[in-house]
C-alpha cells in the first residue's frame, strides 16, 4: 500500500512537470536542450513545445521521416535558429535574445510516455562598469577623502552593481526590473593603498573594472597644480614680452645712438668742409 502511494506520488510529480531543468545562456549564444536519449527508437513521437500556449516548434519521428520545426510560431521568434538532432532529439536554439527565455517541453510518446520540461533564463551581455570622481566633491578638497561613484548604463534586468575592497564586498545595489542606469558612490582616503573594484554582474556573468586612485582621485590636485603650472608659464611668458620689449627698446636706442654719431659724424664733416671753403 506505502509502495503504491510513493509510486503514485512519484508519478504525480513526474506529470506535473516537478522535474524541471533550470537552463542559462548569454544573451547571443545557443543553448541545447537535452533528451537524455543517445538513440531515440524508431517509432517515438518526439513533439518540443514552447511558453504557456505550448506552441508546437519541433516534431520528430524516425520511422515516418519527420524531422521538422516549425520557426513561425508562435510570432516567428525562432526564425532560422531552431536545429533539431536527428540521433538524439535534442533541440538547440541557436543566436539567442531575452525573448527565448521560458518554459520548453519535451514530450516522447511511443512504447512508453514521458515528459521534460526545461526553464531557459536568457541573460544579457553585461556593460564595463565605469568608475568616475564625484565633481561636485572636488571643490571641498580641503577633506583627505575622495569620492567616487560607479556607474553603468543598461536596460537589463537581474544585475547587481557591487563595490569591492580586494576580495570582500563593501556595498552592493541589485535590481530585478529593467533600469536604464545604476550607481553606487564610495569614499576614499588619497593615500589608501588598497585595491578597489566595482562589478557589475548577473547570474551568470560579470564585468569589473579597477579603481586606479593615482588617476582618478588627483583630478582636484592636478586641477591645482595645473593652474599653478599655467600661471607659471603665464608669468614666463610675460617676462619674455618684458624682455623683448627691453630688447626692442634697447635697440632702438643703439639705432638712435648711432644715427646721432652718425649726424655727429656728418656735422663734423661739414663743419671740416666748411673750414676748407674759408681758407
Ligand atoms: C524559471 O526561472 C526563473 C528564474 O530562475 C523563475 O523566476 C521562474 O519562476 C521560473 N519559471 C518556472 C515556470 O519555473
Ligand atoms: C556626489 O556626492 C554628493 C554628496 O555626497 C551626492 O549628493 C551626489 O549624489 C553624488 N553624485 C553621484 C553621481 O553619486
Ligand atoms: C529598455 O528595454 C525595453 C524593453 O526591452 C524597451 O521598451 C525600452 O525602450 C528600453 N529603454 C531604453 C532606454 O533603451
Ligand atoms: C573619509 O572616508 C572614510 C572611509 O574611507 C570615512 O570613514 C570618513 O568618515 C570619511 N571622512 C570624511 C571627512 O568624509
Ligand atoms: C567573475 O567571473 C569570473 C569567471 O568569469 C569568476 O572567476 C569571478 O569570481 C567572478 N567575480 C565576481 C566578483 O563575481
């Protein structure tokens, strides 16, 4: 009697579909759905079918010559990317999109009966996070902190954007909706010496990028030091205009100099010729 109940029971899980196989995939990529079956025999009615309509999309049975898929339904979102196995039934979908996630079932009918059922999360490529220094903070430089925040632009869902000090996670905002953008800040002592990251991730996938301190967080002093340098080459060049005016000065002078010596020089010579004319 307890045998017949757990057969029962086994049975009833097996029909509502309990055993489901949970399948991920990069958003782009192909995913196959296993039959378990390395040989599928000969008169087994392999039927695959998809979402809640549980629209037919692959049919296959060896002894009538049925190998086919039917790409158009429900809406056409299989289109060229259906390829089905002819030794073991099996179904890839190949280039996936998001629209791809969902439930796909197996039903072998023949000598014996069973069914599979698979639940496929297509997830998206994931962006670089990018780190940058919270302007608005620069102005108080007075403070030994740097702020900084990451930030990543997507229209995924199922993301995670984390701040990391070397292995371990300082803070971390989720999303499950679609959002558009995310982002987290930090503070940082300048002269800390840790190794920070920020990541950005999904179930099944991540993308980090490294904080580098020296370039981000000097945006205020290099900022100061280059009004110094600038200034600095201002006032140099200022001399140098001073300079060349001196210069231009000088010489006009030297010029002047000399054409007085050389009136000096002619007034001599005239009064010379004027001597010679009086004798
Ligand atoms: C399929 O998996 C997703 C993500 O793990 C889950 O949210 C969803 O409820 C599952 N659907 C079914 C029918 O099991
Ligand atoms: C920059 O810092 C200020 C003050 O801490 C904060 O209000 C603002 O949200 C920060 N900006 C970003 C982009 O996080
Ligand atoms: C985000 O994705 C949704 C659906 O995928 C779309 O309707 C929306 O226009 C997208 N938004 C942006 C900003 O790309
Ligand atoms: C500077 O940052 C540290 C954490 O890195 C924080 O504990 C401290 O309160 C911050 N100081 C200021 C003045 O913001
Ligand atoms: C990011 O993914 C790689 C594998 O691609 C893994 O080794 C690493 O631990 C992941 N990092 C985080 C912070 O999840």
């Amino acid at each position: 009697m307890i045998h017949l109940f757990v057969l029962f029971c086994l049975c009833w899980w097996h029909l509502t579909g309990v055993f489901c196989d949970s399948v991920s995939v990069m958003e782009g990529d192909s995913v196959t759905l296993n039959t378990d079956l390395t040989e599928i025999r000969k008169d087994d009615d392999i039927l695959w079918k998809f979402g809640a309509e549980k629209s037919l999309i692959a049919k296959m049975n060896k002894k009538k010559q049925i190998f086919s898929t039917y790409d158009d339904v429900p809406d056409g979102r299989f289109r060229d990317r259906l390829k089905l196995d002819d030794h073991s039934g099996s179904l890839t979908i190949t280039n996936t999109r998001t629209e791809h996630a969902g439930v796909y079932q197996l039903d072998i009918s023949g000598a014996k009966k069973s069914s599979k059922t698979f639940n496929v999360s297509v997830y998206a490529r994931l962006p670089v996070p990018v780190i940058s220094s919270n302007s608005s903070q620069c102005s108080s430089s007075s403070s030994s902190n740097c702020s900084l925040v990451c930030s990543s632009v997507l229209n995924v869902s199922h993301v995670t954007l984390s701040w990391y000090k070397g292995i371990s996670v300082l803070s971390s905002i989720s999303v499950c909706d679609l959002s558009i953008s995310l982002s987290l800040p930090l503070e940082v002592e300048y002269q800390d010496k840790n190794t920070y990251s920020c990541v950005l991730n999904n179930p099944i996938s991540n993308q980090t990028t490294h904080l580098d301190i020296n370039t981000l967080c000097n945006t205020c002093a290099v900022s100061v030091s280059l009004i110094v340098l600038i200034s600095s080459a201002a006032a140099g060049s200022l001399m140098i205009v001073v300079a060349v005016m001196i210069c231009c000065i000088c010489r006009k002078r030297k010029k002047l100099g000399q054409e007085i010596k050389q009136l000096m020089h002619m007034l001599k010579y005239v009064t010379f010729i004027r001597h010679q004319f009086q004798y």
